[in-house]
C-alpha cells in the first residue's frame, strides 16, 4: 500500500473527524479508509488513534505524527503548485489572530471571499485586543498594528496606519483645543490602559523626531470601540486609526486636532513564525489581504502605501 496515500488518509481522517467523512470526501467506503489506518498503525507500531463509534481521539505518538504528516503534505501541495500549469490551489485550517475592533471591520468581512477563492481551505478568527503569543497559541498568521516587537515572527507589512487625536465638537466647545501635545496635560485624554503599543503612549513628531508622551485621564478601556465610544459622547480626547475614525470625521461628529505634530504612519503587518516553509494557504491570505488593502479606494481615498 502506497504509504504516502496512508499519510494523507490519516490527516483526512483526524481533520474531518471520523472515517466515514474521509471515506465520503474521498468517495470510498468507510472500510478502505480503516484499513489504510490499520495497515499504518502496524507499519509505524504504534497505536495513532482511539476509535469509538462516536468519535475520533488521538494518541500521544498520534498528535506528534499528525504535526509533521501535516508539514509533509503541505510541502508536498506547495511544490506541485509552484510548477503546476492549473495554477495554484491552497487547502488546510489556518488559524488567524488580529485585534478585535480592526479584525471586525477589515479582517472578518474579507473571509467569505478568500474562501470562495480557496474552497478547500478553512479559516478560525480569534479577535481580541489581548497581544496574543503566536507560537505557544498555536496561531499561522496574526495581524498587528504598530510595530515588531518580537524577533522570532516574520513581519510582511499589509498597508500603513495612520492615527490622529480626535474629540467631539462639544468637548472642544468645553474644555478648549489643545495647540500642542504638552496641552494635553490639562485634557481628558481616554487611554487603552496597560495594553499593546499605547501603554507607551501617544505618538507625536516633535522637533522632527516622534516621540511617545504619556497622557492620563478619569477613564480607560482595552477595547477601542469604548474609546471611540466615549470620544463621541463628548468626554475626552481619543489617539485612535484613521480606518476607525474617518466616518466620523466626515460626518462631523469628531474632529481632529494636533494634525501638525502627527508622527509617520506605521504598518498593518502580517506576522508568523519564523519557518522554512510557510504553508500556501498563509501565504495565499496574506496575498489576499495585501491585494484587498491596496486597491484604489478601499480605505475610502487612494490606498495607503504598506
């Protein structure tokens, strides 16, 4: 028996979840499925799988197995796509992790179309503002905002980010506009807390240089829907993305102020673990997500420049 029809029998069987799916996936009977698992049990000697009626568990030695049965197959998949001439097909789970309020606008509304690109792959979103540990989660790709912090991950940058100071007319009409950064000590400026990038806070040019100034306030969230939130209610002054506020700002409801001091825009990156090979269906995403990012007027304005 063919043992790489085992290997691949046996990552169908777990992915899918039972034999009888593998054997439909495949379009043979079920019984042809166990015996390729059979016959790989008794080659390796080892048991890979517990089967019930009702389930499929793996084996310690079975969870080891399937992690690089999965690597094989994948560059195995990768290298007959790079010189096929029916072009490049992608299949498998990817597990993709962005924050939470950019991940609901700009990563979620995007799944349903790489999927109809690639229906032979799956997608899992985690979206949370918590700076999640790729490796250790078991994550394939994250997307961030700022800047890399973490040397073992590959960083591809996605297009740039850029962030403005905002309040509502009526807390301006109130408390005054600041005209410089130090000003904002006299403000209500709304934080994100202990959290990512602006836990060193906010980002200015100042003599030609940006630098992080520290701001404080009455109120603070992790999740930056909040904040807009608060900004528009009239109750402080929010350091918040463009592809957050732009909406707003044209419709009035905030305005933004300290636009001389803005620092240089930083980058939407993709990150993955450093890895010799990285399995076509994360490099097909992060293409995908590249492509969409940079088409002329999706950010509302001609696309931004990774």
């Amino acid at each position: 028996m063919d043992r790489f029809k085992q290997i691949e029998t046996f990552v169908a069987v777990v992915t899918r979840g039972s034999l009888s799916a593998a054997a439909q996936a495949e379009g043979v009977a079920p019984a042809v499925i166990g015996r390729r698992i059979d016959a790989l049990e008794a080659r390796l000697g080892v048991k890979l799988l517990v089967r019930t009626t009702r389930r499929i568990t793996l084996t310690f030695e079975g969870s080891a197995f399937l992690e690089d049965c999965q690597r094989i197959l994948n560059d195995f998949h990768n290298a007959e796509a790079s010189v096929s001439l029916g072009g490049v097909k992608a299949s498998g789970h990817v597990r993709v992790t962005a924050p939470a309020g950019f991940g609901r606008r700009h990563v979620a509304p995007l799944v349903p179309a790489f999927l109809a690109r690639n229906p032979e792959v799956s997608i899992s979103l985690d979206l949370t503002d918590r700076l999640t540990d790729i490796v250790n989660e078991g994550f394939d790709l994250a997307i961030r905002i700022g800047q890399l912090e973490d040397s073992s991950l590959v960083s591809v940058a996605l297009a740039a980010n850029h962030r403005v100071v905002v309040a509502s007319p009526d807390y301006l009409r109130r408390r005054g506009t600041p005209r410089t950064p130090a000003e904002l000590a006299g403000h209500e400026c709304l934080t994100f807390g202990t959290y990512g990038n602006q836990a060193r806070g906010w980002l200015f040019a100042i003599d030609g240089r940006p630098q992080a100034l520290r701001v404080a306030g009455t109120m603070e969230c992790n999740d930056g829907a909040v904040l807009l939130d608060w900004a528009l209610a009239g109750m402080g002054l929010a350091w918040r993305s463009m592809w957050e506020v732009r909406d707003d700002l044209q419709a009035g409801r905030l305005v933004t102020v300290l636009d001389e001091f803005a620092a240089p825009a930083n980058a939407i990156c993709a990150l993955f673990p450093q890895r010799r090979h990285l399995p076509l269906r994360v490099r097909m995403l992060i293409d995908f997500l590249k492509e969409t990012y940079g088409a002329q007027g999706y950010w509302g304005e001609a696309p931004p420049a990774p």
